[in-house]
C-alpha cells in the first residue's frame, strides 16, 4: 500500500470535499481518502498494483478539479 498526498485546486466548499472522496474512493485499490478543504490535497491509501496516482489525479479531474501527484 502506497500513502500518497495530491493537491487539488478548485475545491470551495464541503460539497467539493465530499465530490472528490466519493469520487475517490469508487476507485478500486483505494483503501482510505481524507480529503482537506483547507490544505487543498487529498491523502489517498492505495495499493500500487491496481491503480496509479496517475489514474487518481485524471478521476479528480474528471470532475472539474485541478490536480497533481
């Protein structure tokens, strides 16, 4: 399992939070998500051999966030 934090521009309010970690956490091979308004990153626990923070960031910005590993 991987610990990774990634930034995320965009997010305004708690509804962008919570967008974000449902989004997230639809993912498979993700374990864990905390998502932070007010640092404006998400920590993803994730096991490396199913999915990539690569494919995490492209699921954040599916949603209309701007996001980097």
């Amino acid at each position: 399992m991987k610990t990774q934090k990634i930034s995320i521009e965009g997010m305004s309010c708690s509804h962008c939070v919570a967008s974000v970690t449902a989004a997230l956490k639809e993912q498979s091979g993700v374990t864990d998500v905390k998502v932070s308004l007010e640092n404006k990153n998400a920590t993803v626990v994730f096991d490396e051999n199913i999915v990539s923070c690569g494919t995490l960031v492209q699921v954040i910005e599916d949603i209309g966030f701007e996001a980097h590993c």
